[in-house]
C-alpha cells in the first residue's frame, strides 16, 4: 500500500477512536483540560466564537494524534519536503547555536535537520517526557543517525535538571549545539516560577516567559536560529526556517538583548498561530504563564446584591477531577471546588434554586464572579 495512503487512514482510524473518548468526557465532566482550554482561547482568540471551542479542542487533539503517527510511522524523518530551507551552508558558519523550536506541527522532527548536517545536539526535553520517554527519544535520535550515516552524537537533559545552565555552557564550549522548545516554558522548581521569567505580550495579553535561552546565547555568543513546524493542507509536515539572532558584540549587560530576541521568538510563534492555531499544543497549558492577575475580579469585600438580581455567569466552566467537583470562572481564573449539589444547579443553570442557597454561598459565588449583578451581566 502506498505509505502515503496508509499514513493517513490510520489517521483517520485514530479519529474515530479519538472521537469516542473525547464524547466520554463530556459524558463524564472530564474536562479540566477543556475548560482551561475554553478560557485561555476566550483571551487570547476572542474573535473565536464559543461554541466553537469544542470542536477546536478535537482538532488540538487530532494533531496531537498526528504528531505521534509520525513519529512511529517515519520515525527517522527522511522524507521531509523543507530539508532546503535549513541553509546550512551560511548555518555552519555560525556553529554551535541554540535552534529554537515550538510545540506545533511535526514538532519532533526538528532532530532530522541537526542529524543530517552532523550537528552533535543537546536536547532540552520536557521533564515529564525527559522521565517517561527518555527511551523512545535515544531511540528515534539512533533511527534518524542511521537513515542519515551521521556522526551526530546527543545529549539529552530535563528542562529542570538544576545544573542545566552550566551543563549547556559546558557542551556547548565543546562543539554541541543546543535544541529547545521554547513555548514550553519549563525550567527549575516547575512551570509556575516566575524567577528569570519576564513579561511579553502574546495576543493581546501578557504572558510570563522564560529566559534562559536568550541569556545564554548573550553570554556564549551563540545565535538563536528558530524553526517552526506546521502541517500544510494535505496533513504533510512542513518547517520554516527564520532568520537568526545574533547577540551583540561588546554588551555588557544582557537586558536589552534578551528581551528583544525573546520578544522576537513569541511573535513568530503569534504569526504562525494567525492561520494554524489548532496545531499548538500550548493553548492547553497557557493559563500557567498568563499575567492572570490583571483579571481583576469583584473585591472580596463587596457585598452580593439581592439574590434576586443576581445571574449565573455564561463563561463558568464545570468539571469533575479524582471525584470532586469544580467551577473554573473563564474571566478571571478563579477555581472553586463546589459540592456536587452546586454543580448539578450550574449544570441546570436553575437559577432558582441557587439563590435559595445560604447567602454565604451566594456571597462566596458573587465575589469570585461565578454569580454577577444582572444589570451588568446583560
């Protein structure tokens, strides 16, 4: 059978299959991915209407089921189209260099064009991966090694090794460039330190962003050459090679340079995601960055006006996680556990029964915008 057709009926096999878990969960109120999802499109993409969201939420999902076909089913990357646009010849003059990459497309492929020009690469894996796939990695870096005949040589580390600055300078003194995903803002003590974090515009909002790349591409002289991947049309992998970064020559401090390269990456990111929004997987785990504390909400202080002028708030989103019940207020990010008596009220949008509900309870929902003034809802 030709590969091609086979490829992509076993996609479409892995829909279907996809598609009867992804009904289970509403089934089951499995959807704390989906409401946080749901919230951080509503910032980031508000033109999306909210409808919508489900089905975009199915189509993250199928890319994501994409992705791996690819990486079982090509496992060593041989046949991708854009190996041309990897410009090597002006790339080697600038070795070794942090390539920069994102969670979109047939993001592992990223690895071929390293191997094929015999780059030895230090990889910057997630630290979930880095502990339950540590194996899968080494295994498709050797496949890709043997398609191509390369000398290349890899080093895997964690995104959170605590040493991983000194170990990069290291390695990268020696000759290896680095592979990065920058988009996956990991790095020591989890994704929520803000320390050498700073904060970036990205679709109208403010995000907080790692640094670490930038500074030490400042500090090595080592360009930051970004690549993104995407699938084009007819589901084939595509890349984009950019234009490099070049720190400059003769700065002392790395400030200006960090955050303008820094800047320059996440806005690629932001054009690239203008027309393939679905292929990236970050939209599931952006609210762990997002400045959320400019959603300001209702002061704690204030009182909830007459239960009978109060409405449930249309962006409350309701899921079930290890058995206990929760509200996640889509506006400003507040999560409420909830009792499963509450749940099933906002479920039922039974208005009628929640303001029978003691007022500490309509006080609570009030200031944390679950509730709102009907004057100001309308």
């Amino acid at each position: 059978m030709n590969p091609t057709k086979l490829r992509l009926d076993i996609f479409e096999e892995s829909k279907q299959e996809l598609r009867a878990s992804f009904e289970k969960k509403w089934q089951t109120n499995d959807l704390q991915t989906f409401q946080f999802l749901s919230a951080n499109l509503a910032k980031c993409l508000p033109s999306l209407p909210v409808a919508q969201h489900k089905s975009i939420y199915f189509d993250i999902m199928s890319y994501r089921v994409l992705q791996h076909i690819d990486t079982q089913f090509s496992a060593q990357f041989s046949g991708i189209d854009d190996f041309n646009e990897f410009d090597y010849e002006t790339i080697k003059k600038h070795l070794p260099a942090l390539f920069v990459s994102y969670h979109s497309g047939s993001y592992r492929s990223a690895i071929a064009f390293l191997v094929k020009y015999n780059i030895n690469v230090v990889l910057i894996a997630d630290p979930i991966a880095y502990k339950h796939h540590l194996d899968k990695m080494t295994e498709q870096f050797l496949l890709v090694k043997n398609t191509f005949n390369s000398t290349s040589e890899l080093i895997i580390y964690p995104a959170d090794k605590s040493d991983l600055t000194i170990q990069i300078m290291d390695k990268m003194r020696k000759g290896y460039s680095v592979l990065a995903y920058v988009d996956g803002n990991a790095g020591a003590n989890g994704y929520f330190n803000r320390d050498n974090s700073r904060k970036i515009p990205f679709f109208g909002q403010q995000i907080f962003v790692r640094t670490g790349l930038a500074t030490l591409s400042f500090y090595l002289k080592a360009p930051i050459i970004p690549m993104l991947s995407f699938y084009d049309g007819q589901l084939k992998p595509r890349w984009n090679i950019y234009d490099p970064v070049f720190p400059p020559k003769g700065e002392r401090t790395p400030g200006d340079y960090v955050e303008k390269s820094t800047r320059y990456l996440y806005a690629i990111l932001e054009k690239a995601l203008e027309k393939y929004y679905v292929q990236w997987e970050g939209w599931l785990f952006l609210h762990r960055y997002l400045d959320i504390e400019s959603f300001s909400g209702i002061s704690a202080d204030a009182a909830a006006p007459d239960a009978a002028a109060v409405v449930i708030n249309d962006n409350v989103g309701l899921f079930v996680f290890d058995d206990k019940y929760y509200a996640l207020n889509k506006e400003n990010y507040k999560l409420l556990e909830i009792g499963a008596d509450v749940f099933d009220l906002f479920d039922k949008r039974d208005m009628n029964a929640i303001i029978e509900r003691p007022a500490s309870d309509i006080h609570l929902l009030y200031k944390n915008g679950f509730l709102k003034n009907s004057t100001t809802a309308a």
